[in-house]
C-alpha cells in the first residue's frame, strides 16, 4: 500500500520504526490501525561542541586570558582500556609524521610480559605496535572503546573537526580486559612507570567502572589508585561509569 520499509518492531510498547515516503506519511497517519505518526528526529556527532561547552577550545587556541596554547606537550596521557586500532590518524601528530604511542601493554596477551610482571604482551617501540595494529583482533572492523577515548583525550586528526584535547602529547595504552577491576591499578602502575622513565609528568583515564563494592575511596582498589598519585601524577575516571 505504502511505499514503505518496515524496520523494527517493538511490540512490548506497540511502537514500529520504518523508512516512509514524506508524500505518504498524510495517508499513513489516518490508517485506523496507526494511532500516531512522528518523524524521526536528526542526530549529530558532537565532539566538537563538547570542546566548546567544556572551555576546551580557549585552551587550545591561547585565547585571553592565556598568553600561549597547552596542547600536552611534555605530557604523557595513559589510557585503561579496549579496543584499539593502533595506527588511527589521531594518534599521529598533526602533520602525520610522528607516531605519538610509545609503549603498550596489552593484558590480554600472552608471550612478553613487562617487567616486574606476571602476564600480558608489551610493545615497547612504534614498529611493534603499528605491525600489531589492533588490541583485540576480533574488533578490528570497529573503531572501538578505546580508541573513542583515547581519542577524545589526546586525538590529533584535524581532517574533521572532531579532535581531542592533548593534541601533542605522548601516550601509553594498556589494553585492559575489563574482568577484573585488579587490572585496572596494574595497568595504572604500569603507565607511571613508563612516564617516570620518560621523565614526563601523566595523566591517565579510565573509562571502567563496577557495581561491586564500596564506591568511597575505600576499596582495595581505590587504596591502590590514591596511592600511585601525587604532584605530576592524576588519574581521571569518567563521570559516566559507576
């Protein structure tokens, strides 16, 4: 009757999604087995406004107050996480002649383990990672969780205006399994280290979060994270995880 694609149906609220010709929505609308006809609405990427409402943008450009710009430079930002693409453009320098990961710690490797640990597979220089080329090899096709974030945090591809914060620092990335919230101080531990090698100060964010326990500082957990920091080293965990 209509020209139309049926796509989702969700029956438990009565709703369907479908793909409709504008000239056909009017007839559709007063078919007596439709109660209501709404147009789906547009959505949109938003990075980019969300340096804008976050005052990230003043700081990258050295707008006033500010006399220069800060763009991490010095910096080491670490990132616990999964899902990696290794050679995304964002993790080069702006001109795409610098890779800027210097050192990973996959977890959920075996073969190469870091010193002073038990398990896991270490890339210690640029051509080990770009030849590994992804973290976690069944999510190759995807962007991925990490590199999302790490993205955001220091992303460097100014070919869309969808680029991160530090544009020009160093990074160090553990690939965390997200089993087991120990990972997460280990991997902590282990971008310090590499920081204090590197004689940089860091930053390290971790988008991961659990329901189990106490969320109050007091966890085994916590103690271990408030314990690693201090004057050039922060740790950042996103608003959004438990």
């Amino acid at each position: 009757m209509y020209d139309a694609e049926l796509r989702v149906r969700f029956d438990e609220l009565n709703i369907a999604t479908a793909a409709v010709p504008v000239d056909a929505l009017e007839s559709l609308s007063e078919n007596e087995k439709v109660a209501m006809v709404e147009i789906s609405s547009p959505a949109e990427f938003k990075l980019d406004f969300a340096r804008q409402i976050s005052f990230v943008d003043p700081v990258l450009n050295a707008q006033a107050p500010l006399s220069q710009s800060y763009l991490g430079r010095g910096i080491i930002v670490g990132v616990v996480d999964q899902e990696l693409q290794y050679a995304h453009p964002a993790f080069w320098n702006q001109a795409h002649n610098r890779f800027r990961i210097k050192k990973v710690w996959n977890q959920q490797r075996s073969g190469n383990a870091p010193t002073g640990y038990s398990y896991g597979y270490e890339y210690v220089d640029s051509a080990d990672i770009l030849n590994a080329q992804y973290d976690i090899y069944e999510h190759q096709a995807e962007s991925g969780h990490a590199t999302h974030v790490m993205g955001i945090a220091a992303g460097a591809d100014h070919s869309l205006n969808y680029y991160g914060v530090a544009q020009e620092a160093d990074l160090v990335y553990v690939s965390c399994p997200g089993t087991s919230m120990t990972n997460i101080p280990e991997g902590i531990r282990y971008i310090f280290e590499k920081a204090t090698e590197m004689n940089k100060p860091c930053v390290v964010n971790v988008s991961m979060g659990g329901n189990i326990g106490p969320h109050d500082g007091t966890s085994t957990e916590s103690r271990l994270i408030e314990a690693m920091i201090g004057p050039g080293r922060l740790v950042c965990g996103s608003a959004g995880n438990e």
